[in-house]
C-alpha cells in the first residue's frame, strides 16, 4: 500500500477516534425479582445532600432506573406515567456522568452521547450534586407538542416529570441506592452544555448515587 494512503487511513482514523460518538447500549433492565413493591414504598427517601454517597452505580443498576424513570414499562400496552394526548415522549431523560453527558433514548434503551465532559459540578447550585455517580436531568420537549395550548405545556411537563420520578425513586429504593430530586438547577448551563434546541426547557433532575 503506498505511504501517502496509508497516512491518509490514519488520519481518518484519528478524526473519526476524536470526533466520533461514543453511544451506549445499556444492559437489559432488571423486570423481575427483587424487594416487593410495598417494601420499596417504605423504604423510598430523598437522600441528605450533605451526606450524599460518593460510589458508583453499576450498569446494571443505572439500566433499571432508567428503565422505570422512562414510564416505557409495559411494552405496548401503555405508559406508567401521564403522558398528555397521547405525546410521548414530550419529556426527554439526560444522563450527566463522569464518562460524559447523553440522551436516554428508551425505545432503544441506549445512551446517545451529547458530549464527553463531565458536567456533574456545573448544573445544580448545591455543591454536593457533583458527588453523585449519575445526575438524571428531565427536559420537556416543547416540539412534542403541536396541538397543546402553549401555556399548559409546563403543567403537563412537571406532572410528567413527578410520575418519572417517583418511579426512579422506587427503583432505586429496591435497588439499595441513594436518589434526591432536587429543583435548584442552573437551567442555562444545563441548555448549553445538553445542546437543547429552542423551546426544550429544564425541569429538575434526579440525583442517583450507591
């Protein structure tokens, strides 16, 4: 192979290395099993910002939380959280991590990478919030509503995001982990660092932690 193709292989290579996303595909959510529904209802809390946990969440277990957060729990025989009309999804789920910042992309079940930095520390105005493994940050999709009176579209945005959330706080209660929601979010940052389009708006965002 001549030297100038080899060497235009490798430069396509590196483009490709640092510009290419990097998407994850999230393991199989457990369904089945596990502490009973009552037990969990018990056992949901808000976690004390200031002694909010530091370790990691596995996979596994951010794959479960997700899974339920999305209200997308009963195949095609509906939704477990209020979706008005019939406009689903009209509240996206992001993911803010260590590795970097995605979409919760549920019909796929994967991560849709936004960008690699790590932005924990930036996006709440409590310092602790940079302590937790995953931040879930809910967005309403203002796109998703074309027959909604404008004025409505944040009541039924933040009656979404409560039902979203208290499924993720029974998950990871079940789970064994720690979960705060908290509504003291710094939603301009949060707009420039997601990339949200014009009429996406930041809702609030759950802390998850081990």
């Amino acid at each position: 192979m001549p030297c100038f193709i080899r060497k235009i292989i490798i430069i396509l290579s590196l483009f490709c290395f640092s510009f290419c996303y990097a998407d994850i595909t999230l393991p199989t959510p457990q369904t089945k099993d596990g502490m009973s529904l009552f037990e969990s209802l018990k056992k949901r809390s808000s976690t004390s910002g200031g002694g909010f946990p530091a370790g990691q969440v596995s996979d596994n277990e951010l794959s479960t939380v997700l899974w339920a957060a999305s209200g997308l729990n009963r195949g095609k025989n509906g939704w477990t959280v209020p979706m008005a009309n019939g406009n689903s999804p009209y509240v996206r789920i992001y993911v803010a991590s260590e590795k970097g910042t995605f979409l919760y992309e549920w019909e796929g079940h994967y991560l849709k990478e936004i960008n690699n930095k790590d932005i924990r520390a930036d996006i709440g105005l409590q310092n602790f919030t940079r302590r937790a493994a995953y931040s879930l940050i809910f967005v309403s999709d203002a796109s998703a509503f074309t027959d909604i009176n404008p004025e409505q579209i944040t009541n039924f945005s933040y009656t979404a995001v409560g039902g979203m959330s208290q499924n993720a706080y029974l998950a990871a209660a079940a789970l064994k982990l720690s979960a705060r929601y908290i509504h003291s979010i710094k939603p301009e940052v949060i707009s420039q660092e997601l990339q949200l389009p014009e009429g996406s708006k930041p809702l609030g965002m759950l802390l998850l932690g081990k």
